[in-house]
C-alpha cells in the first residue's frame, strides 16, 4: 500500500544549529503537508505543498512528487522549536498518509 | 484562522462503556475527519465526511462509529470501548468532497479506557 518512511525518527539539536527531516515516498503524491505537535499535544499546520518549495521564517520545505520525497529545513533552531514533526501526503487517491514522525530536542 | 475544537479534551471510559467524542469546526469545510494517534505512530484515519449525512470509513474503522449531523459538527462513537481504544484522538477538516486540501486540526483528545 501508499506508505510514507520518515527520517530521522529522532534528532537533537542544538540551539543555533539546523538539519533536515525527509519523508520518502512510495508512490506518486499529489500534496504533502508539514505539521509540528508542539509540547501541548496540538498539531501546528506548518506547510502545504502542491510543488516546489515553500519557506516561512526559520523553515523550509520542499516537495518533488516525480522523485517522491519532500524535506523539512531547519535552521538556527531555537528551543520552542522543540516537538513531534509529521509530514502527511495525499494519494493519488486523495487519502491521507502520515509518516510516523521525527521528535526534535533543542537543547541551549 | 482555521478553527477546529474538539469536546472533551480529556476522557476516562471504562471498558464495555460509550464513549462520544465531538468536534466542531468553523471553517465551512465540507470534509471532516478522525484520526487517532499513537506514541511512535503517525496519525491514523478512521472515519471522514464529504458533508452533512456522509460518513466513510477510514483506514481503521473497526469499533468506531461516525456521525455527521451538520456542517460544522462531526462526532466519533465508540459503542463499547476497549482499553485498546486508549489513545489521543484528532479531528480535522479541510477540503471539498473527494478534493484534499490543507487540513486543520482540533487540539486532540486524550481517551484512556480502563
């Protein structure tokens, strides 16, 4: 079936310091949406992305339905940064698949 | 601002028990969903709807039932709840129809069946 791999599953960073989180795909995506689950548990719209790349003050995103992968930058992370990231792409049959998350630590 | 919001916010159920949980939106989606999630474990669909009266099974609908009485409102029903139904729950609307659009999430529900 559709599936969605996301990595890392886990990532520590220091404050300043910035990394990527990819999510591969297994099929053709129409869409992928970015969220972050902040330390309430709620879940943060970050990006939607029908193609190309996005960018909204320290982050960046980026999707390529032909090569099936879509990446998260961060840069100069700062501790509210801190959280559960999930990205979340559409079927060619409009369902939606989640990846099983990257738990980013940023620690001063 | 998209507005999902989701009631309780916290539940204890015992097993065998029923459980409601709502969840209304102000967004004027059509598409409404359910999700439950669990720790190492994305998010996972067990009902959605196109729209008032329409209710589709997700990918684990098992155990759950769905109610859509209105635009703006969207229930999931567990009839008789199982400890293994212990999870945090997420409504999220967006979208027309079959036509994905960015979702918005409500702040979640914690369910523990004991």
């Amino acid at each position: 079936g559709d599936q969605v791999e996301q990595s890392p599953s886990a990532l520590s960073l220091h404050e300043g310091t910035g990394s990527a989180l990819r999510c591969n795909f297994t099929t053709t995506m129409r869409a992928v949406q970015w969220f972050r689950k902040n330390s309430r548990g709620s879940l943060i719209n970050l990006f939607y992305l029908a193609s190309g790349t996005k960018e909204n003050g320290r982050l960046k995103s980026a999707f390529d339905s032909k090569e099936r992968y879509s990446t998260l930058h961060i840069r100069d992370a700062q501790l509210e940064d801190s959280g559960t990231y999930f990205c979340a792409a559409v079927t060619g049959g409009y369902k939606v698949v989640f990846g099983s998350g990257t738990r980013l630590l940023v620690s001063p | 601002e998209a507005a999902v919001t989701q009631s309780p916010r916290n539940k204890v159920a015992v097993t065998g028990g029923k459980v409601t949980l709502s969840c209304n939106q102000t967004n004027n989606h059509n598409n409404m969903y359910w999700y439950r999630q669990d720790t190492g474990h994305g998010l996972r669909l067990i009902h959605y709807s196109y729209g008032a009266g329409s209710t589709e099974k997700g990918d684990i609908p098992d155990g759950y039932k769905a109610s859509r009485p209105s635009q703006e409102n969207f229930s999931l029903i567990l009839e008789l709840a199982t400890p293994s139904q212990t999870s945090v729950y997420f409504c999220a609307s967006g979208g027309n129809w079959g036509y994905y659009a960015e979702q918005f999430f409500g702040p979640g529900t914690r369910l523990t069946v004991l």
